[in-house]
C-alpha cells in the first residue's frame, strides 16, 4: 500500500491543478479495498460513482464519464482535465498497487550464449529457474545443497569455470552479463569481494563497516559462518530499505540457499549482518525513479495527446502501458505494451519520439553502459505493443546521470 505522501507526488506528477482531490481519491480507494478485501469491478464500480460525485454533474454511460447537458467549451475542459488526471492518478496507483490485473506483453530477454534452454537445461538436466531474477539475470538451482550436482562450464573459450548451480555462478554470471568483468578464481562466496581486481571505474570494494549501505545491483560476500560454513556465501543485492538511522532491510537474489532464490538481512547502523564482509559497488549506480512515471506522446495515431506509463517490476524490470485519448470522452486503458525484465527500470531513461513518422510515438531508451558512457536502442510502436529494433547509439564520453534529453518538437 503507497504511503499518504507517495500518492500526494503521484498524484501532484500527473495533475499538478489539484493533486489533493486526486490523492485524497486513490488513497481512499486502496484504503477501501484494503479494509473490505472488495473484487475488482466492486472496487472499480465504487470508485466511478465517487468519480461522477466529484466532477459534480456527470453521469456513466458505456464505462465512461460524460457531463450531463452541455456546459460551455471552457467547463468542458476543466471536466475532461479532472476526468484525465483522476483516471491516470487512480489507474497509476491501482496498478501499482496489485488492485488490477493487466495482459502483459513479454518482451524477450536474451539468455547466455554459452546455455542451451532456459537455467541450460539442455546441458545440465533438471536445471529450473527459482524465481529470482534481476537486471534480466535468473537464480536457476537446483544447488547442490539443494539435491543438484555441480556442472562445470565456461561462459566463453578459456573463461574461469564457474559450477552450476553454486551461489558464485550467479553473482559471476551477474557481473559479466550487467557489468563485463570476467569470471575469477574465487573458491567460495566468502572470496568475491577480496578477490576481485578488475577497474575501478566498474566496481570498488567496500568493507561492512558502517560507514555505507549498498546500492541495488552491488555484490555480497557472506564470510564462513554458521549460516555459511565453509565457503561463506554471495549475493547480488536487488534492493534497499534503509532509514535515516540507517537501520532496514537489503533484498538479494541468490543460488543454493533459498528454495525461491530471494534473500533479506537486516541493517543496523548502516552495518548490515548474517557475516556480511563487505560488497562490490558500482560507482555508475543512479538513483532510482519514484514507482511510477509517464510518458506523453501519440501511440494509439489518433489526433489527441496519450499516455504511456512506466513501472517497476519486482526483478527490477519495466512494464509499460498505455491509455489512450478519446477527446472529451475521456480516456480507455490500453493494455500492457511491453514487460521488459531486461531493460532496469531504476537506471532506464525513456525518450519518446516518431522515428519514422508515421504518426505514432516510438521510445528510445537509455541504459548506463558497464564501460562507461551508455547504450541507446529503439522500440517500435506497432499500434498495439512495442517491439525492439536495435542499439542505435553508444556514447562512451557521455554520462547518463548527468545528461538531459530535449523532447521533440
């Protein structure tokens, strides 16, 4: 459930005019449902009726919002702005909020080269995702602590070999898939960190000593322990829930250890614990966006300005959807366009724009690059999803933090 002040920015993001009204009517709307565990058309039904109420004269026909008689060309535009930042506010927070189900498009994320199936199932038989996954990466098991066997394989001719499906598979295939850093001899979890001798400029070393907290996409290592004898443990860390005392939770994905391949370890003084020794950071990291975003532009082709929004999978993807314009009508919900696990919705940086004017608004998006600079590819609007194309730019002298994209004219 959003906090009050998260659905009063929401809210302020997508109706500037009059973000209390909107928040004070998704945040009642969660508030109900929540308290009256209510189905889904009783929550939207309730919701449309409050709706009509609030506009003041208004009735529902079809599933839509028309005013009763006909006011004046310039009530008609405040009535259609309520309708518009109201319908965006309350969509954006049921959506959010897992109120409302949506049919997600899936976009394809390529799998390692050196894998034959999904979790190399093909080569390692038995091999299944757990159900973690971040960044596009997958926790596959099961481990050998799990009723599995170790594997040997070589992400590339002569790589380090690295055992499927050990807890520092995962975090080496992280690094080299997110980051470039070839494998390394590392004999335990425990070893990632201290072993690591790669640029600086990619990732740095950092000691659990409470002076930081890692940052999504950073790697543990667990020293030897009695939660993890022997070798110790590694994780890649998939987000971060700390306050200003520096007391929370760091969420990782791991293999040979959970049965689901999620993990948590609680944070005190900024001094995280379960033997954690220390993390790799990486320098790049950029902060991540609020929950929710939105992009104007023309992707259904019609005459009237749409909208796109952008949302944060639970790996650390992006989902997008789309709700298009009907004039003084008001607006009709899309869909889902894309479900991208493989584009970070923390890091991510959308542009829209008609690359080959033929009337419908098109993304660039840009992703940090794990060498500097950053990557920008292309999706295509089809009319009813978008589609990748290709990587259109790298600019390595570039830096996506600190660059700006001017919209199109």
């Amino acid at each position: 459930m959003p906090e009050c002040g998260e659905v009063v920015n929401m809210a302020n993001r997508i109706n500037p005019s009059r973000p209390v009204r909107a928040s004070v009517l998704v945040y009642a709307g969660l508030r109900l449902a929540k308290a009256n565990s209510l189905t889904r058309p009783e929550l939207l039904l309730i919701l449309i009726a409050v709706h009509g109420t609030y506009l003041g004269r208004s009735s529902t026909k079809g599933g839509k919002m028309f005013p009763r008689g006909r006011p004046d060309k310039s009530r008609r535009a405040r009535i259609r702005s309520r309708i518009i930042g109201l319908g965006l506010a309350l969509l954006t927070a049921l959506c959010t909020s897992g109120l409302v189900g949506i049919s997600q498009a899936h976009a394809d994320t390529p799998l390692p080269s050196w894998w034959s199936g999904n979790c190399d199932a093909n080569n390692n038989s038995g091999s299944v995702p757990l159900g973690a996954s971040y960044n596009g990466v997958e926790a596959c098991g099961p481990g050998p602590t799990q009723g599995g066997s170790d594997h040997l394989v070589h992400f590339y001719t002569g790589a380090f070999g690295e055992y499927e499906w050990e807890c520092v598979e995962l975090v080496m295939r992280y690094m080299y898939q997110v980051y470039g850093v070839a494998p390394y001899s590392a004999p335990g979890g425990k070893d990632v960190v201290n072993n690591y001798s790669g640029s600086t400029s990619v990732l740095t070393k950092v000691t659990n000593d409470g002076t930081t907290t890692p940052t999504p996409g950073d790697i543990l290592s667990f020293a030897a322990s009695t939660n993890h004898p022997v070798y110790g443990h590694t994780a890649v860390v998939t987000s971060v829930s700390i306050n200003a005392s520096g007391n929370g939770t760091v969420t990782y994905m791991q293999q040979n250890a959970s049965a689901d391949g999620w993990g948590n370890v609680s944070v005190t003084a900024k001094t995280l614990g379960d033997s954690i020794s220390g993390w790799l950071h990486n320098p790049n990291y950029v902060q991540p966006k609020s929950v929710t975003y939105t992009l104007p532009g023309n992707f259904s082709g019609n005459s009237d300005q749409d909208f796109a929004y952008a949302t944060r999978e639970s790996g650390g993807g992006t989902d997008i959807a789309v709700w298009q314009s009907n004039g003084d009508s008001g607006m009709t919900w899309q869909g889902t366009w894309l479900q991208a696990s493989s584009i970070p919705f923390d890091t991510a940086v959308f542009i829209p724009a008609d690359y080959n004017g033929d009337g419908l608004t098109d993304l660039y998006y840009a992703t940090p690059h794990s060498g500097g600079g950053f990557d920008m590819a292309l999706l295509k609007n089809t009319g009813s999803g978008f589609t990748y194309v290709s990587q259109q730019w790298n600019p390595t002298s570039l830096n996506l933090s600190t660059t700006r994209f001017l919209p199109q004219s």
